[in-house]
C-alpha cells in the first residue's frame, strides 16, 4: 500500500482523515499492546496464585493471558498511545 502525502501532524493534505502506512499503524498498535501488558502485569501482581486472573509464576498461563488482554484492548482502540506513537513516527519520517 502506498501511503499519500501527509503533513507533519500526519493528515493528508487533501482531507482531514490521517493517512498511515500499514507498517507503521502495526508497530505503533502492536507498542501499545506491549505498554498494556506491562501495566496489566503490574496491576496484576496482587492476583498471585493459581486460577485464570493469576499473573504470577503460580499460573504459568496468567502472562499469556495478560498478552491478550492487551492486544485486545490495543485492538478495539486502547488508550491513545498507539496514536500518539504513530504521530511521531510520522514526524520523525518527515524529518521534523
């Protein structure tokens, strides 16, 4: 996919929808969804024990699913961070 020309706040020039490469909407997306692992994990802490909310090393399958609670949650629209990263990897390729 060949992405359009984009300004600097990743917008096309000709509307007001943000044009993203695929590539980059995927690293962004898939950062976020690294970030909410991270902090379901820690949140996650208390959970110790086995059972499917445990996180801890009780429940060796309480990391994977913590890793699909996030990549769910980064999937149906997260938090805002994939956004803000996929804004500044734009910038940064526009040599801003």
């Amino acid at each position: 996919m060949e992405p359009t020309p984009t300004t600097a706040l990743g917008v096309a020039a000709a509307g007001d929808r943000p044009v993203v490469p695929e590539d980059v909407e995927r690293t962004a997306r898939e950062f976020e969804a690294v970030f909410l692992a991270r902090m379901l994990q820690t949140v996650g802490r208390p959970l110790r024990g086995p059972g499917a909310a445990a996180s801890g090393s009780d429940d060796p399958w309480g990391s994977m699913l913590i890793d699909a609670y996030a990549r769910m949650i980064a999937k149906a629209g997260g938090i805002g961070v994939a956004d803000a990263v996929m804004r500044e990897m734009l910038r940064l390729q526009e040599g801003g």
